[in-house]
C-alpha cells in the first residue's frame, strides 16, 4: 500500500464510519502534507481503495468503511513511522480516540464536579482550551468527554478545585526539569519528594507527566487556615492574599526546602526564565490558584502522544518514557483498571514546616 494510501485510512478513520468529505478536500490535504497531486489521480487512489471495499463513495461524498476502519486499526503499528514524518499530529489523535473509550470511565472520574480544559490538537496548530460556546466546560457524562475527544480536545485538564469552593483539594506537585537536567536525576528527585510526601503522611500518588517530568499528588481534606498563616514573600511580587490558594502553593515551596536538604542545588519553586533554569527541577506552585489546572491521570499528553501514566514508587527506577505509551497503556489498564487511588490526607504535620 502506497505512503498516500496509508495517509488517507488514516484521515478517513479518524472521521469514522459514516463520515464523508468531497474530492476536493482529499485532494487539498494530500496536497498540503504530501505533493501536489491532481483531481484525476486523487480520484484513481480513492477508486482502488473502494474497489478493495476500504472505503466508499455516497453522492460524490467519501468516507471509510467499517472494513477499512477495522483494517486501518491492525495497520497502524506498521506504517506509524513512516504517517509521524507526514503528519504526526493526526497520528496523536487518532490513537487517542481509540485509546480513550478504554480509559473514559476513570478519567471522567476526575473531572466531575470541576471545570475542565483541554489541549485541542490539529494539524496546524495546538490550542488551549477552558470555555466552549461561551461557558466553562463541564462534564457531566463519560458521553461529554468522548465528545470533546471526538472533536480533538485531547489532554485531559481538570480544575485542582471543586467548583463553587474557594480551595484546592488536591495539592499537586509538579515536577518539571530543564532540559539540561539528566532523566535518571529527575526520578531521583522525583522519589525523594515522594518520601517526604509519605513522612508527611500525605498519602501521595504518583504519575509521569507524559513528556520528561512527574506529578506527585494529594487529596486534602478541609482544615481551617491557622490563624498565624502569613503567605511567604516572594521576589518581585506583590503582597499575596491570605488564602488557600497561598497556603497550596506555599505547601510546594516548604516540599522543595525539605527535598534541597537532601540533594540541594538542584530544585526550585521559583518561576524564572527557562534559560535561567536548564539546568534545574522546578517545583511548579503555579497550578495551585482559583482555575488551576493540571492533567489528569492516564491523559494523553497532547505535545508527545504519551500517556501520564500512573505508577508506584518500586516502579519509578526502572520506568521509561516507552512504557507510558497508548498501546502499552492500554494492556496495563485492561489487567489493572484504575492504580491512581487518592486517599484523604490530613496537613498537620506541613503545616508544622511550614510555621
């Protein structure tokens, strides 16, 4: 099968069974991301592929067969390599959607009762996205996820806070190395965070971000803010409000005092320029304000096509960027079902580090 044929399964089962588009609009997109090509011979390529009952034709409209999307789907580990150097981007959403109805009952899980964003992936471009015909997005069914899957609202971004409450309940810390900084000292860092998370006793989950870093989480319940809470001072910043949001995003900078104790130099909670931190793990705050967002478990990442994978920290040292892919996400999933179990944790003893 042709590299332009292979490209078109691809852009047909992405729309699905039942989904047709016109001459012109294959030809324009063989055009753009593979040579310029003639109405008569896209038209000759589209001819063999129904003649092999691949696809079909129903008033001067195409579209895949249930034949082709099935034939398409055993395809796809072949000629993967070679659609990435075409069109990497279709390739990321293509396997999503096959990826996601596997998943969609955990993930919606994590976004109920949240405002939800979303990193839409297209060809050209790849958007934020919080609000959709002018309102917030809620989800409200494992229906409404796949729907925004479907239309290419991919990575998966739920709220740190319920909606309605004026606090996080999930304090997130989110790992993020420069690019300078080795994988194998990122997982270092990474399980060090983690032991002081548990002598904390802040029963902590942890998961790969789905690109270098990782995400050390935990549930929070309600607590009162003590009265002799001051917000820490930070350089150039403006007197902060007294508030939940402050204490979170101070809970992460108090994390990353105790963890440079134990390898120092190395971490920061300070935003600075990306040259200014090649070389450093950033323990990013930013995530912890009204609107916060962060992915959610077993979300593809929408910049490499991996999955933020949940894992234990016995599994940590060994761990590989290659085991969070979709496919070998998937064979997880189905043998283990959910392993991102939040339990409710108790700030007493941060909130003594942090007086």
């Amino acid at each position: 099968m042709s590299k332009i044929e292979n490209y078109l399964l691809l852009m047909f089962s992405m729309k699905g069974v039942g989904k047709r588009v016109d001459l012109k609009h294959v030809k324009e997109k063989i055009s753009r991301d593979i040579k310029k090509i003639s109405e008569k011979e896209t038209k000759e390529i589209l001819r063999k592929l129904i003649t092999q009952g691949l696809l079909e034709e129903v008033n001067g409209l195409y579209g895949i067969t249930k034949k082709g999307k099935e034939y398409f789907a055993k395809r796809i580990k072949i000629v993967e390599e070679e659609l990435k150097k075409i069109n990497r981007a279709w390739v990321i959403v293509y396997k999503a959607k096959q990826y996601y109805p596997v998943v969609a009952k955990t993930v919606f899980e994590f976004c109920k009762d949240r405002y939800v964003g979303f990193y839409c992936l297209f060809t050209e471009k790849r958007f934020f996205r919080r609000d959709f015909r002018g309102k917030k997005i809620v989800l409200n069914s494992i229906k409404d996820l796949l729907f925004f899957i479907n239309i290419h609202c991919i990575d998966v971004i739920p709220c740190v806070h319920r909606i309605g409450k004026e606090r996080p309940d999930w304090l997130v810390l989110d790992i993020d190395p420069g690019p300078k900084v080795e994988f194998e000292k990122t997982k270092e860092v990474t399980r060090i965070a983690f032991k002081i998370f548990e002598k904390l006793k802040l029963n902590p989950a942890l998961k790969f971000s789905g690109s270098r870093g990782f995400q050390i989480w935990s549930l929070i319940k309600d607590f009162e803010i003590p009265e002799d809470y001051k917000p820490m001072e930070l350089k150039g910043s403006r007197k902060r409000e007294r508030n939940y949001f402050s204490l979170f995003s101070d809970f992460i900078r108090v994390i990353q005092k105790e963890v440079d104790k134990k390898i120092p130099g190395l971490t920061t909670s300070e935003i600075l320029g990306k040259k200014e931190r090649e070389d450093k793990i950033l323990f990013d705050p930013s995530s912890m304000k009204p609107l916060g967002l962060v992915r959610s478990p077993y979300a593809v990442h929408s910049k490499t096509g991996l999955v933020s994978l949940p894992l234990s920290l016995k599994e940590l040292k060994d761990f590989q960027v290659k085991d969070a892919t979709i496919e070998e996400t998937i064979k997880r999933y189905e043998k283990r079902k959910n392993e991102f179990v939040l339990k409710e944790s108790n700030p007493k003893k941060l909130l003594s580090l942090l007086s």
